[in-house]
C-alpha cells in the first residue's frame, strides 16, 4: 500500500493489467483529496502481456466532497517507461501512448487532456486532472500503453505532481509522489550479436552460436514444466535465472534443467519452472526465465520450440517459438560491392548510380582532376568488408590513377596505382597526364585471402586541349522583335521555372536561350575557353549585340551540358530601329588560344519580325480526313502585317473542338517560333485523337490580333462502313451486268 496526499483535488487512476493490487490512498484523506488505485485484478486485464501486442492501463478518474476552494486545482499525471529490456529497440519513453483526450467527466465537473512530447529521448505521455464544482464517481476516462517488442522486463513510471500552486488548498511540493508498474513480457527473443537481436527471428553464420532469451509467461508456477527442443541446430547450453536478462551470459546457474537423454542436449531438455511468475504488479516483480545456446554445422533454418507440459496428461502443447537461419560465411560479394565514379574533388562519399552516369572531363594539365571513383567492398551477408584486399586501378589512353581512402583529394597520380587498407571504402582518383584525349580505367580487388582478382568496373573519361573550333551547337530562336526586344536568354542556370513556367524567347524571365555555342579541341573533345564568346552584329541597326555565358550544368534535366564548361548559352538582341524583314549576320568570336591575335569564331543567320496585332493567324490539321480515334496534329501559323512570320515568342492562342475529341481535348495556347505553333511535333507524339463519330468536325481559335479574329480548320473522321457500302454498290453492278450477258448469250441459242 502507498500513500499520495494531494489536497483538494480527486482522482483515482486504474491500470487494470495481470495480478495484483497496489492502491495510493491520500494520508489527509478530506474534502477534495486525490486518491490514486492501481487494481490489476480489474475486469478485461491483460493477464499474460506478450511481444507484439498492445499493453494498455486504463486511467479512472473521481472527485469526491468538493468544497468550493477546490473548484479548478489541477494536477498533472505522467506515464513513461523508465526500464526496457536490453534487446529493446524502443527508447526510454518512446513506447508510451495514449487515447486520454477532451472534455472527459460532464461539462463543468472535470477535464483531461493528454499530449505527447518529441524530445529526443523519446516520449512521454502527460494527462492534466482538473477538479470539478461536483462530486464525480469513478470513471475510465483513457488509458497508458505501449507495444513491447521483445520479451522482458518493462517499468512503467506514473507521477503526480501538482501544476495550480495559486489554488487555495492545492497540494504542496512535498505531498509529490511517484508510483511504478512492472510488466513481465512472456516471449523467446534473440539475445545474439548477429541479425534478429530482440526478435523472434534472425540469422547466424554456420559454426557461430545463437542465443535465445525465454521469459516464461505470468502464472508459470514451480510445478510447471516446459518441453525445449530444437530442429536444424544443436544445442549446447542452457542456464537459467529470476533476474533480468542483460545478455546471453547473464545466467549461469542450471537449477530446473534436466537433459532429456541424460547425457547432453541432442534431445532437448525440460525445465522445471523455478519461480511464480507475476506479470504486472506496483511493486517488484517477479520471472522466471532461461537462455538456450545453439549452433548449426550447415547452413540451414533451424527452430527452438519451447512448449508446456500438462502435468496430469503430459499433453504438450507450443508456447514459443524462435527462428535462426545460418548462413555460409559471408565473404566478398562482388554484387553487393560497388564502384561508382563522381566528380574529382567533392562528393565522393555519395557517389551513386546517378553520378556515375555523367561524363567527365578536365583539361589535359599535368594532375588535374578529371574524376573520382568511390569503391565500397562488402560481404555476401550485406555487411561491409573490411579486411585487406587489395583495390588496384590501371590506366589504358590517357590519365593517372592514385588508389587512397581519403575522398575528394586528387592527389598525385601514376599509371597503375594499388592499395591494400583495412578499409571497406577505398577512392581512386583519376587525374590528367598532359595529354589530351581518352582514357579507361579498369579497377580490380584481389582477394586478401584466395588471392583472385576480380573487376570491379571500367570507366571512360577524357581530358581535352586547347580550344581550336567553336561552333552553334542548338538553334533554338531566329527571329528578333521589330522596335527592339532580347530574344532568348543568356543564363548560366537552366531550370524548370525558366523553361517551363516562363517558357518563350520574349519572356524576361526564360532561361532558354537563343542558340547554343560549343568549343571543342583538335580531337573533337568539348573544350573550356578562357572567355565567354562574344557577338559582333554585322548590322547594327537589326541587331545592336548579344551575349553568351558559361552553361554551368546545375540542372541535369534543362542545361545546355552537365560538364559545366564548354557549352554557351546566347541571346541577341534586336535594336529600335529594327523592322519586319531585316536581317543581320551574327558573328560569334573568342581568342584563338594558339594565337590571340586571331580568333576562333563562327556565325548565327537571324531575321526581324513583328507582332500579330496588325497581322494574321491561320490554323490547320495535318489531314483532311482521320479514321476514328486517330491522332491528329493542329499546327497555328502567323504572320505579321508585312506578311512575315512574327517573332520568335509571340502567343499562339488556345484551340477548342466543336465535337468531343480523343485524349487532350484542349490544346493549350503556345509560342510562335519561325512563325509557327504546333499541337505536337509528330503525329506519333500527339495526345488529341480525332472523333470517334463520322463527320467533319472543326477546330476552333481566335486570333490574338486586335480583331480577334475567328479561326477555324475543318477535317472529317470517314464513316468505316462507307468503303464497304462501295465495294456492295460495285458487286451489284456487276452482276446486273453479268445478267445481261447471260441474256443475250440465251437469245443467240434460241434458249427460252
């Protein structure tokens, strides 16, 4: 019996789990006291708590003889799990849960509310009583719990304390109390270093021991036997204990075991309980428990049955069971290794399939870093592999390898380069050799013990010279704006925002640009150039400059290159003077590294147009005629007032149907490039499909010039009887032909 005197406000708790009764009755018991009963003899009690399943301690709450100065006192009760099983991953708190929640007791008599905290160490659940103006009988207002996940001892912590110190009467600092509940978990769990550590099932290495861990459900009493036997292993030991379970050699004493045969544990053996189990109670509890150690010559799945033996009929029956598969022993897997190559000087400890999937290249200076490659050994078992193999890297073209265990650091390279760390994770860095060109690199491991060297994976990189060429790689946009606009843009980051959502080569925000330049060495290999190129307009009042920048290679979906050299992104720009019509030659220029009195350059032909608000806008269909359900193209043309095609980056309007269509029934307003707008750039990529009923049908538009301009375009889908309806029109004339042949064929031989 314990004693918690907090004044002037009621409550009683009841966790109704197991065996037992532990009651906390108030020591000024009076006018507003809270009385706390833990009764674990209650109605619904989980008798036998096991792994897996939920523990819950239901909370009763009741007030009793309020006056009025203890109307609205509070106090705060707290449950958290203070003790676990070793083998337990749950963590000191984390366990406890809750269904304690809103306005609890009728309104105005009392509430609860419970909450769970996040603090690292896991959480706790908090409930807060508040006294109510009238008398409250006992009532389940929620519960505590938590779902073991191995067997063994759990503590259950529940404190009171009071959290209303201005209320008249409230209960004092020295009244808090703290109560606990000890719940005993029924199971067998794997108490051994390998896979299945607290679990019913794992996995072992063939020849290496398995331990498992069996506490004996709560009423297992002295005369209670139990049967233990295992199939796909042996068993070599068993030792038994009352106490707590820390590791497999906590028990060393053998008292209850008897060997089946007498002479060893080949047949088993059966244990004669040793104490009366008491699952839950509020004070010291009480196990019964053993520890079975096992061992499997072969690689097989072995199982230890512990199951109950009736004492009148020697019926048994299955209590427990636990599953161990052995394994050979795990050794290099060259499948579970990996070699994955990433860039030469960051992110070498999260290269990946994505990263290895990248070019790489540097320029051609002695021991520059071109790449690097991450190599990580491991075991057949998933586990890594440590032990001194030897990872070897050789060169074939151009490059040097260093073999290290320290990322993004190039180091010096040499043509083959080895090393033989006890390390799991070993980088070979691949740096230039003074040459220009190609070069693969083969990376091998040699076996610290057989001796045998596998590949591991080759990898292709190149390292370019000196820029000799520049070229217009991707046109994307030819015609400027008349009166003067930036056509395209001249971005280092290409991204999704500044090619799909400010899609256009008139939109500010565009990160698409204009055209793509290129410079590239004497072997054809992308090249870096000192400086950005520069435009030079061969008319200055078409086109008064542009400007090109370094693609950085940022987005893997939108930039020019993922090299993050070599590759320009321009724009140009069109001057006020420009008009519909004109044209100016683009020369694109650097300096030529072999000679910088000259220049690498080469040319972008582009033109000028105008805006559809004077012109004209037409819409077409691919065909005239669709079978039902086939795809279909809708292609806008426009033209500005000079009858040229607008600039690059005028609106195309929006196209609706007059019947329902296949697939896309809408197809969205678009860009004008080279004066035209199309719904798909092939047939084959369309998403609309043509009607699925014969007849024409119309494609609808209006025009964004200032007449609004209707269009239209008309196709029809076939009818698919239509040919066959032919084809019967033709035999049918055929054959009245036929009889009149036969007539005459008849009056010639006088046959009536």
């Amino acid at each position: 019996m314990k004693t918690i005197s907090l004044k002037k406000v009621s409550a009683v708790a009841v966790a109704s789990l197991g065996f037992g009764l532990l009651s906390v009755v108030p020591a000024h018991a009076g006018a507003g006291d809270i009385t706390m009963t833990y009764d674990f003899t209650a109605t619904g009690s989980t008798a036998t708590p096991t792994v897996g399943t939920a523990v819950v301690i239901p909370m009763t709450l009741a007030t009793s003889s309020v006056t009025t100065d203890t109307t609205g006192a509070t106090a705060t009760v707290t449950a958290e799990l203070t003790t676990l099983p070793t083998n337990s991953a749950l963590d000191a708190q984390g366990a406890t849960t809750s269904t304690v929640s809103g306005n609890l007791f009728p309104t105005d008599e009392a509430t609860m509310a419970a909450t769970a905290s996040t603090a690292s160490v896991g959480a706790k659940l908090t409930a807060t009583v508040v006294a109510a103006a009238a008398t409250q009988s006992a009532t389940v207002v929620g519960s505590f719990g938590f779902t073991p996940d191995t067997a063994g001892k759990y503590v259950l912590t529940i404190s009171v304390a009071d959290t209303n110190a201005t209320v008249a009467n409230s209960v004092t600092t020295s009244a808090i109390t703290t109560s606990t509940v000890e719940i005993v978990v029924g199971g067998a769990s794997l108490v051994q270093a390998a896979s299945g550590l607290g679990t019913g099932t794992g996995t072992q290495t063939v020849g290496n021991q398995s331990s498992v861990a069996v506490f004996l459900p709560a009423a297992s009493a002295t005369s209670s036997r139990y049967s233990v036997t295992a199939t796909g292993a042996n068993i070599v030991g068993a030792f038994s204990g009352t106490a707590d379970v820390t590791t497999a050699n906590t028990y060393t004493a053998t008292s209850g075991i008897t060997k089946n045969n007498g002479a060893d544990y080949a047949a088993g053996f059966t244990y004669a309980g040793q104490a009366t189990v008491t699952a839950v109670t509020g004070s010291s509890d009480q196990t019964d428990a053993f520890v079975v150690q096992m061992t499997s010559a072969a690689a097989t799945t072995a199982t230890l049955t512990v199951k109950t033996i009736n004492s009148t009929t020697g019926v048994t029956t299955t209590l427990y069971t636990a599953t161990v598969t052995y394994g050979a022993t795990p050794d290099l897997s060259l499948g579970l290794s990996t070699a994955y190559m990433t860039a030469p000087s960051s992110g070498g400890s999260s290269a990946s399939s994505t990263t290895n999937a990248l070019p790489r290249t540097a320029v051609k200076t002695l021991q520059t870093g071109i790449a690097q490659v991450k190599v990580t050994l491991m075991k057949s078992d998933g586990t890594t592999d440590a032990r001194a193999h030897t990872v070897t890297a050789t060169v074939a073209g151009s490059g040097m390898v260093l073999v290290d265990t320290t990322a993004d650091t190039p180091g010096t390279g040499f043509r083959s380069s080895s090393n033989s760390s006890t390390d799991n994770i070993r980088y070979v860095h691949i740096n230039a050799d003074g040459t220009a060109g190609a070069g693969t690199i083969t990376v091998t491991v040699t076996h610290a013990v057989t001796g045998v060297t596998s590949t591991l994976g080759t990898f292709k990189v190149t390292s370019y010279g000196d820029a000799t060429k520049i070229a217009v790689s991707t046109s994307n946009f030819t015609i400027g704006l008349a009166g003067g606009d930036t056509t395209g843009q001249a971005a280092t980051t290409r991204n999704s925002t500044g090619e799909v959502t400010n899609a256009g080569a008139l939109n500010d925000s565009t990160t698409t640009p204009a055209f793509i330049v290129t410079a590239t060495d004497a072997n054809g290999n992308v090249a870096s150039l000192a400086n950005n190129p520069t435009i030079v307009s061969s008319d200055l009042l078409v086109v008064s400059g542009g400007t090109c920048v370094t693609d950085g290679g940022a987005d893997v979906d939108y930039s020019s290159s993922t090299l993050g050299f070599g590759y320009y992104n321009c724009a140009f720009t069109t001057a006020a003077t420009a008009k519909s019509g004109d044209k100016a030659t683009l020369t694109i220029r650097t300096p030529n590294p072999a000679d910088t009195t000259t220049y690498l350059t080469t040319t972008y032909a582009v033109t000028v147009g105008g805006g559809i608000a004077t012109g004209t806008e037409t819409i077409a269909f691919d065909k005239s005629s669709y079978a039902n359900g086939e795809q279909l193209v809708v292609t806008r043309t426009a033209k500005d007032s000079s009858g040229n095609p607008v600039a690059d980056g005028t609106a195309a309007p929006q196209v609706t149907f007059n019947k329902a269509v296949g697939g896309t029934s809408t197809i969205a307003a678009g860009k004008y490039v080279g004066g035209k707008s199309a719904s798909a750039t092939s047939a084959a990529k369309s998403t609309t499909f043509a009607p699925s009923t014969p007849g024409a049908f119309v494609a609808l538009a209006t025009s964004g010039n200032t007449a609004a301009t209707a269009l239209t375009a008309t196709a029809t889908v076939t009818d698919p009887n239509a040919g066959l309806l032919t084809q019967i029109d033709a035999l049918n004339a055929k054959i009245v032909a036929l009889n009149a042949l036969i007539a005459k064929i008849m009056k010639k031989l006088g046959v009536k």
